[in-house]
C-alpha cells in the first residue's frame, strides 16, 4: 500500500512515526479524509479549506499550497491505482523534544494514505440503520478537525456495542453531531440541524446539503439546537459524513423513527448527493 510523507512516495511499510512527533506524543495536528470517486477527489477545495482554517486555530504553519496538496491527492491515486477509495491526510507539527507548550522552529509533518472504498452505497445506506443517543464526552473545540479522537472513538464503540452504526452524541440536554458525522432531523417537512459552533465540526458534507442540495430541492435547513425528545419524535433523521455520504437513521435508541423506514425527504437529499459525484 502506498503512502506520502512530507509529498514522497512510501511504502505503508516503513516506519514513518518518529518517537517524538507530536501528533503521536499529544494527538498535536489535524487531518482529513477525502473520497475518491472515478479517479477524482471529491469537494478538495471544501477539505482543503477547512484544513487551513483547523491549522490556523493551531498555530500550525500551512506550508503547502492547494495546489501542492491537490497533486499529492492526484499522485496517490495514480500510484495505488485505485479509482474508488478515500484518503487520509494528516498534518502535526512536527519532531520536537517533548514538553507541552508549543516548540519554534519545528517543521510540520504531512503524511497521507489511500485506501479502496466502493462506489456502490451498501446496505446502510440503502436501508437505513440504526443510532444511539449517548452523552457528548469530547472536548469543546470540536470545530477543529484534530486527531484528538479518543471521545469520538469512545462514543462510536459505546454504540457498535449497542448493535448500532452510529452513535449520535448529547450535550447539556442538545443533540450536537455523530461520532464521525453531522446530525440532521426532518420535522414538519423541514430539516434541522444543530448550528456551525464550538461544539461541531462543519462537515463537507453538511455544507453541500445546506449550500447545495436544499436549495436545489426547496428545502428548508434551520441551524438551530434541538434536544433528544425532539430527534426521537421527528419524521425522519439521517446522518452526513465524507464515508457515509448520506445515512437514514431509521432508529434511535430501538424505538423507530417516523414510519421506520427510509422517509422520502432523506432519499431526495440523498439522490441529490450522489448527483454531485461525477
Ligand atoms: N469524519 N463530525 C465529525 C465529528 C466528523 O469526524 C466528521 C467526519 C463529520 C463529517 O464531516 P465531513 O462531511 O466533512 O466528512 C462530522 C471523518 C470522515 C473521519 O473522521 O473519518
């Protein structure tokens, strides 16, 4: 498998994590995932953007232009051969004896990695799955797309235990986002979502459903917060991600959602997304 350090091509093989990276000592950098559909990346410029803005809340240099990142997307695809996939990129500060506060002088690290995913949408998405309503246990820059994972990693285990695909987190009594996804209801033929702040990361995805799907459809987004009994008696709840794309959530804590099975409007925002993949 192949993968880039710093734009070089490696082997997955090779050791590429030093000892005193702070991404590995502190969870100290930033990342982001990218679906490849047909050879091309989807929405880079989105990703792209969205990764300045998590650099700059850190204080991490940029380095790399769009335009260098967007060739070293184009060379893994090429290199790996793989036409239907994601990848992943991450960027730490970098190499630097370890102590909390941030080190000058030190060069920011950027690996990347690809990985097959298929094109085709699976069950889940077809169907529908199943969401568990659990606390809100992350810190409160969830608006940084950083490795600090543990809290997400935590809450999406809680919910496979429960039988379910995601776990769609609570906090102070409001539904904020998924593990590794944004959070939509539908009520009164109107969808909701929890507003851009703090306590969410802005998707990709929720941005093209907010800045393209909805108007297209003539449907109307509030950002606006909503507690769990309201998710529970809404017509319709589905989440948004990057690897999800759009998945209905046709059950919240095992008791169905609308009719419990996959609500029209879902399927519309969801036809609607895999119309933009080109
Ligand atoms: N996760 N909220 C959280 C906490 C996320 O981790 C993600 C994405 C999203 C959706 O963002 P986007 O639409 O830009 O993918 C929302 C990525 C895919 C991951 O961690 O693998």
């Amino acid at each position: 498998p192949v993968g880039l350090l710093d734009g070089k091509l490696i082997d997955l093989s090779e050791n590429v994590v030093p000892m005193e990276d702070r991404g590995h000592q502190f969870g100290d950098g930033v990342y982001e995932v990218t679906r490849v559909y047909n050879g091309h990346c989807f929405a880079l410029k989105l990703h792209v953007d969205r990764l300045y803005r998590s650099l700059r809340e850190l204080s991490i240099p940029a380095v790399y232009t769009y335009e260098e990142l967007a060739e070293f997307h184009d060379l893994l695809i090429k290199e790996s051969g793989i036409a239907d996939g994601a990848i992943y990129l991450q960027i730490t500060r970098g190499i630097y004896p370890r102590a909390h506060g941030f080190p000058e002088n030190v060069v920011p690290r950027l690996t990347m990695s690809i990985r097959p995913v298929s094109a085709a949408p699976d069950k889940n998405k077809l169907e529908g799955t199943k969401g568990l309503l659990i606390p809100d246990e992350r810190w409160l820059r969830c608006d940084i797309k950083s490795l600090n994972l543990l809290g997400n990693v935590m809450g999406k285990q809680k919910a496979k235990d429960a039988g379910c695909f995601e776990g769609i987190q609570v906090r102070d009594g409001f539904v904020t986002e998924g593990t590794s996804s944004n959070f939509f209801v539908i009520k009164d033929g109107v969808a909701w979502t929890h507003p851009k702040s703090n306590l969410i990361l802005t998707g990709v995805t929720r941005t093209l459903i907010m800045e393209k799907i909805a108007p297209e459809l003539g449907l109307i987004v509030v950002e606006k917060k909503f507690d769990e009994a309201f998710a529970k008696a809404a017509e319709e709840t589905f989440i948004s991600g990057t690897n999800s794309e759009i998945v209905p959530i046709v059950a919240l804590n095992g008791q169905p959602v609308g009719n419990g099975g996959v609500g029209p409007i879902t399927r519309k925002i969801q036809d609607a997304y895999w119309a933009l993949i080109d």
